[in-house]
C-alpha cells in the first residue's frame, strides 16, 4: 500500500494545484484538465485452451501450481500530466491478473503503481525524480528500458539530471536502483554520460561529424558473506570482495559524408563470478574476481541505390547485473536485473520459419562450464542495392536488393579450471557459434501488384538453437529457409496478402512449410490466418500444425486484436532479446487504447 501512496502524494497535490484559479466554469476546468493529460491503455489477454493434440494446459512454473488458472492478463496504464509548461508527472500502473501470461517472470503478480514520475524540461535542462529510462551510447555499459512482449522493465528509479552546457556538449548523471519486477535491485547503480559535437566545439567545416562521448557507471552492491551448505565452517571472509563495480565507455564518431565510422570501447570493472550449476550449487569464486570489455565497431557507405554497412563486436564476460545473486548460472532465466544491453548482432527475422532457430548473444564468463566460455566475437554485413527504373531487371518501379550475413564464434581461450584462471585472445575466433546468409529481393510489378522472395542458408550450434544455451557440442544445426509473399491491392484501401514459407534441415524437428493469407478491408479492419506444419518430423505425433486465425481493428485510438490458435513452443524474440515460450493453445486478445 506504501507503493501506492507515496507516488499519489507527489502527483495528487500537484494536479489539484493547477486546478484552484475557480475563475472559469467548471466545462472550462475539465476542457483544460483533460488537455494537458495524457492516458494510454495496452491489455494482453489470453485463455489457455486444453488441446487434443498439444495436450491439457500445464503451467511450465511449478511455483504458480494453479492450473486451473487459463484466463490470465497482462495490463499496462500510463497516465502523465503537464503541470505547467515543462513540468510533468506520471505514473505506471501494472496489473497481472490472477497471474501474468504463461512464461513471464513469476514475481509479475497482482497490481500496483510501479512506476512515476516528475520531470521538469526547458533548453538547458531536464529534470526526473523517480522512474525513467536511460541509455549510453550503445547501451554496452547501461541501458534501462521496457520490453512488453518479453516482460522485461529494467528503469531505474531515482534521480537523473540532463544538463546542454552549449549545442555541442551535453551531459547526463544518474543515480538509483534498477526494478525487477514490482521490488528493485540491491545494488545503487550511478553514472554520468557526456556527449561532444567536435565539430562545432573546434569549428570544423571539413565533414558532416565529429562526435566524442564518455561514460561512466557505478554499481555499489553491499557484501553478503554466503554460506557454504556443503561445510558451513568454511567462512568467506575477503576483504577484497568488490562490493564497488567501476565501468567506462569511450565513443568516437566520424562522418565522410558517403562513409561513417563509430567505434566503442567498454570496460567493465571486476566482479564476482560464480561457479557452474552443473557442479552443484553455484557459489563465488572466492578471491577469483574478473574484469570484462567490449569492443564496437560500426562502418557504412552510401551512395544513390547503394549501402554497405558492417557491423562488428567482441565481448567478454560483459554480463552485468544489478543482483548479484542473479548472475548465478541459471538463476535468471527470465533477463532480470540487466544494467547492460547486448543483444545479438543478426538480421531481425520478419517470418515463422526464420525465427525458429535463433541466435543469442553469449557475452558471459564461465569458466568451470564445460569447457569454459569467455565470451563471443563475430560481425554481420548488410548490402542494399536498388536496380534503377526503366532496367532489364528495374523494370517500371524499380527492385530492391538486400543482402546480410553475419557469423559468430566463442572467443578463443584458455582455462584452468583448477586454479579458476583463464587467458582470452584479443581478435581470435574460437568454437563457431552461427552463422547465416540472408537474401532478400522485392519487386513491384504494377500499380497494384508487389512481391518479395526471401531466402536464408544458416548453420547454428545445435544446443545453443535448441536449449537457447551454449554447451561444447561438434554438433551443428543447418537450415535453408525460403518465403514468397505478394500484396495486391485493390480500391478502397483493399488489399490481399498472400505468403508461403518452407524450412529444410535434416537435424532436430527436421522439414517445415508454412503459409499466410490477410485481407484488409480497409484502414481499419484486416483478418488473417496463418499455418506453419512441422511435417518432417520423425515422430508422426508431433507433426503438428501451428495455425493461427484472427484480426485486428483500428478506430481512431483505440486498436484491438483476437487471434485463436497454437503457440509453437521455443525461442521468442524481439529486437535481439529472446525468451523461451512453451506450446500452448488459447484464445488471445490485445487492446492499446490512447485517450
């Protein structure tokens, strides 16, 4: 009730502090009140289906044991209000009820205000006390941000203070705790970020840009001495424990006009570091305390109907967490407690098929895991190419090619699992990890008629594909992936989309094909259905179609969507960020509202 409260006294005042003047009527009062207030509705429903064929629904978090709970819902209500002009507040209010949707964090339970705000903004300053959402650079040293759809809102709550010294330097200081779920972290994080134009600073005419950046971020996490279960004699008594994590980035960005570079370069300074759960209970590695880095390299080329862009990243041991106890190995499956943003460097994959073996990015230190692990280092390169109009290959409307392959291995190293040591090299690849080959070419033939054919060569560690995590494996996982859709379009705002998907792979769940067929009404109605058909498994059971119907409608500010069908179990992902869904039927509805 105190998490209720405590924000309501901050916002209530203020809003009825802008209401007292009782000079105007009271249809004026509510017409100004409801002009400066801002309120957005997102609800995600789901009833859980028994399947004949998936099976009876089964709750995959023992903990919950209510199974008989299928109706689950995930809401989310923002409301914000200008005070006056460059002061706000606002609030967060979350509810999970009766519990949250099937393979979201389980600390998601119940309702309650999780976070608010004040800010005040004008040209030189910007002001929050409470929740807000941050990021450095890249995000390799600290990113606070909200995914919905992976149940992940690491903002930080506390104070943060944004700062344009002129219009060619800024800075940025923080300070609070992360949230994990409806509490917040142990740890104080705390930081400042400066930002530099060179180019106006030195008055540089030469190029477009110039730009330096420096960061700074602190994690200070109290000292719990753990007990060992196994010999509760043996006392952790270190003095060299680092309760004080120090961490840096620096950032240099150049621009040619037709070329840019912007490289980043990252240090994490000495944590903890736990041994493997596959040796029992994971504990710290007592006097064993490991710094990491990260190296960013970003390059592009452009010119009229061609890019060129790479990408390339070398991590070690870069997870960062603001609970220790949760960068245990297989503590924290569900991402909690993230300081930092790493996520895999690969082409965001639009289709069913594509997304069935996907790619994680392995920035963690494990040195008694198997074989050990340090971290990954790899790259991806992206070519497009617009074949003019009035080509051979052009045609009236022009095509469009797109090309990305990416590749990704552990880096190389050594260790000695006896002493809890290990030596990485700088640029050396070591076990592949993954890699792919994307080709993608779109055309438009007419007014009314446009097509895309897809196509996807991957090889991936079996099971990193399938677990979602590395184990030492000479087993790889390789899969060709190809997709066709055309869109027609018809008067009204009509169109018909229609897309055929199919999967080879001789390994794991073997062959797949699968299809789509939308059709839009017009702005604000369209219905779809959708099938994918696993029918290469060798277990003729588990030939199963994952089929999909539904549709969405749009008026106005408010959107809603029904779909009914079967979830297929694995991997979700979104923006290089995955969580593993299990198979599940139901109905779903989403509502996003903004009034």
């Amino acid at each position: 009730m105190e998490k209720i409260l405590f924000p309501l006294l901050i916002i209530l005042p203020l809003i009825a502090f802008t209401q007292n003047k009782g000079l105007e009527d009271k249809e004026t009062k509510i017409e100004k009140l409801l002009s400066k207030l801002s309120v957005s509705l997102e609800s995600n429903t789901q009833i859980y289906i028994d399947d004949k064929v998936l099976g009876d629904f089964r709750d995959p978090i023992p903990s919950f044991n209510l199974q008989d709970k299928k109706t689950r819902s995930n809401n989310y209500l923002n409301i914000d209000y200008r005070i006056i002009e460059g002061l706000t507040v606002g609030t967060q209010i979350e509810s999970y009820e009766p519990l949250p949707l099937v393979s979201y964090y389980p600390g998601y339970k119940g309702t309650d205000i999780t976070n608010y705000y004040i800010n005040y903004k004008n040209k030189k300053w910007n002001i929050t006390l409470g929740h807000f959402y941050e990021q450095f650079g890249s995000g390799l040293l600290l990113r606070a941000f909200e995914q919905r759809q992976l149940g992940l809102n690491n903002a930080i709550r506390g104070g943060r203070i944004k700062y344009n010294i002129n219009e060619y330097i800024n800075i940025t200081a923080l300070y609070g705790n992360n949230r994990i779920g409806f509490e917040h972290s142990k740890a104080n994080l705390f930081g400042f970020d400066i930002n530099t134009n060179l180019i106006g600073v030195f008055n540089i005419n030469k190029i477009p840009r110039l730009s330096f950046g420096f960061s700074y971020v602190g994690k200070y996490e109290d000292f719990e001495p753990p007990i060992d279960i196994y010999n509760p004699d043996n006392i952790f008594d270190d003095t060299n424990f680092p309760e004080l994590v120090n961490s840096y980035a620096l950032r240099l960005g150049i621009d040619f006009g037709k070329l840019f570079i912007d490289t980043e370069y990252s240090v994490k300074g000495k944590d903890a570091l736990f041994s493997s759960a596959a040796l029992g209970l994971p504990k710290i590695l007592e006097g064993r305390y490991f710094d990491g880095s990260a190296i960013l390299l970003t390059t592009g080329y452009t010119v009229k109907g061609f890019g060129l862009s790479s990408t390339f990243r070398r991590l070690e041991n870069m997870s960062f967490f603001s609970d220790r106890e949760l960068s245990k190995p297989g503590a924290n499956p569900f991402g909690m407690s993230n300081i930092n943003f790493v996520p895999a460097l690969t082409k965001q994959q639009d289709y069913s098929l594509a997304n069935i073996y996907i790619y994680q990015a392995q920035p963690q230190l494990y040195i008694q895991n198997f074989a050990g692990q340090s971290g990954e280092i790899g790259g991806q390169i992206d070519v497009y190419y617009s074949f003019k109009k009035g080509t051979a290959i052009g045609g009236k409307y022009g095509t469009k090619l797109t090309i990305n392959t990416s590749y990704w291995s552990l880096l190389d190293a050594t260790f000695d699992q006896v002493n809890n040591q290990y030596n990485s090299e700088l640029l050396k690849f070591g076990e592949k990890l993954y890699s792919d080959f994307n080709f993608e070419i779109k055309k438009k033939w007419n007014k009314r008629l446009s097509s895309m054919l897809f196509f996807q060569n991957m090889t991936i560690n079996k099971n990193l594909a399938i677990n979602g995590l590395y184990m030492s494996s000479n087993k790889e996982l390789n899969a060709n992936v190809i997709v066709a859709e055309s869109i027609v379009k018809f008067n009204k705002g009509k169109s018909i989309r229609i897309e055929l998907q199919h999967m080879s792979t001789k390994e794991d769940l073997k062959n797949w094909t699968g299809a789509a067929l939308e059709y839009v009404f017009n702005r604000n109605l369209s219905l779809y259905i959708t099938d994918i058909y696993n029918y290469g498994n060798d277990d003729k059971d588990k030939q199963i179609h994952f089929f999909n119907i539904g549709g969405n409608f749009t008026k106005n500010k408010v959107r809603i969507e029904i779909n009914y069908g079967r979830q297929r179990g694995g991997l979700f992902c979104v923006g290089g960020v995955c969580r593993f869904v299990p198979e599940n039927t139901g109905i779903s509805m989403n509502i996003n509202m903004l009034l």
